[in-house]
C-alpha cells in the first residue's frame, strides 16, 4: 500500500468513527429533552390509542389517590396518551374526549415534567413549550405537599372563565368550568390507572401564587391539578 492510500484510509475510518459517534449520541439523547430545546418549540406527540386497553370497569375498581412514585420518567406515548384522555379532539368536528358546556372549551391544559413546562394543544395533539421544570415552583404554591416533586408528570389544568360568555356575575360560567375540569381530571385519572400508573386530583394550591409561579397567560385561571406517576 503506497503511503497516499494508507492516509486515504486513515482518514476515511476517521470520518465513519466520528458519524458513528455522532449518531450514537442522537439516539443516546431522550426524545423530550432533544425536543424541548427552545421555548415556543412544538412537540408532536404519538397518536393516542383509541381501542384496547384496560376495561373501564377494572380502572374503577382500581382508582384511588396515589401520592408517591417510583423515579420513572413517563414516556412521550404515556403523556400523549394521558393529555389526549384529559383533553384531546376524538372526533373530526373537534369535539374533545371530555365534554363542554356549549362546546366552548374553556380549559387549557399544561404538563410539567422533569424534562420542561409545556402546554397541550389538542388540535394538533401536540406540545408546545413554556420553560423549564417548574415542578419546584408548583410545589412551593401547594404548600410544598410530596406528590408534587415526586410526580414525573404534573398535569395543571386552567380555565378562559371569559370563553365561557356569561356574564361577570353570571354563577353558571363558574359551575360549568369546574364541572369541566371535574370531567378532564377523571378521564386522565382512570387513563392512568389504564396505563399502570397512578395519580391524585389537587385542589390544595394557591390560585395566584401558582398562575404567577408558571407565567401563565392573565386569562388562564388554574382551577385543578393531578399529579401523576408509576405508584411505588
Ligand atoms: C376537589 C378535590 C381536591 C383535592 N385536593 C387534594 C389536595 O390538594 N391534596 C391531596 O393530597 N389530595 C387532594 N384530593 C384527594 C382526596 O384527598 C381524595 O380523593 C380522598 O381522600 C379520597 O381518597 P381516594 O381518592 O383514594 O378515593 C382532592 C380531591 C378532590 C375531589
């Protein structure tokens, strides 16, 4: 081999060592983290199972608050599948999984896990993200309770009482809204349940503190919260 082949060679293994390398450390890197690199950026979320599953019956059996979890992160097919059971389109007109007082839909629902702070756009059934992992500012406006920093997936859900177009002293936005977010939070309970995981409905937390807490839009109210996770 003269010695312009052999430095030919030399520099062709380099070039397939260092793709090699380079690939390895893409696929080495958790989808959500490689995802969730800018604010604003939008994450696809796997399309959520419609058929299968745990019976309904079996999830009733086995629902109750859980409050403490193993470390395990939940992957994007558990989230995607827990946001599209809370608040996700099952039907082409757009009409959600949970139902709606005159169809209006004044939730909007966020998700804090250890990888960021997103918002679920149930249209598109995708991600979009709003900072990094706020679980330590959703504890400190819940009085610190565990369930919160042990929860891989805290699910936050608020309401627009504006889209509901009562009006402001019209009591019937408020108990619309909070009927609603009752509907959501048991679908993504029982959805846990189905998927071996566990949760617990949270009203405990501080209103303003917590809207202040995750910069929320003015107008995004927080009315419920469930943490959730794999049950120790
Ligand atoms: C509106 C509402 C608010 C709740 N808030 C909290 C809370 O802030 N913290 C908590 O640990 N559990 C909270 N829970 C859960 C209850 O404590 C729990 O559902 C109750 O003890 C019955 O137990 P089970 O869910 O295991 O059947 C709340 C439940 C509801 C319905």
């Amino acid at each position: 081999m003269t010695r312009r082949t052999m430095v030919c060679a030399l520099a062709l293994s380099v070039v397939i060592w260092l793709g090699g390398m380079l690939l390895t450390a893409q696929e080495a890197k958790p989808a959500a983290a490689q995802a969730a690199a800018k604010a604003g950026e939008r994450i696809a979320l796997p399309a959520a199972a419609r058929e299968g599953g745990m019976a309904l019956h079996e999830a009733l059996a086995r629902r109750r608050s859980i409050r403490e979890y193993t470390d395990k992160v939940l992957s994007e097919r558990e989230l995607g599948q827990l946001l599209w059971a809370a608040q996700g389109v099952n039907r082409p007109d757009g009409h959600r999984t949970a139902p709606s007082a005159m169809a209006r839909y004044p939730l909007e629902l966020y998700v804090a896990t250890p990888s960021g702070f997103f918002h679920y756009e149930p249209r598109e059934h995708q991600l979009e993200r709003r900072g990094g992992d706020l679980r330590p500012a959703i504890s400190k406006a819940a009085r610190g309770q565990k369930q919160i920093m042990l929860s891989p997936a805290v699910f936050v859900f608020t309401a627009v009482f504006e889209r509901m177009g009562a009006k402001p002293d019209d009591p019937r936005a408020a108990r619309w809204i909070y009927a609603e977010a009752g509907h959501a939070a048991q679908n993504l309970l029982l959805e846990a349940v189905a998927l071996g995981l566990g949760g617990v409905p949270m009203g405990g937390f501080d209103d303003k503190q917590l809207q202040e807490n995750l910069s929320l839009p003015a107008d995004h109210r927080p009315v419920y919260m469930v943490p959730v996770g794999q049950p120790r």
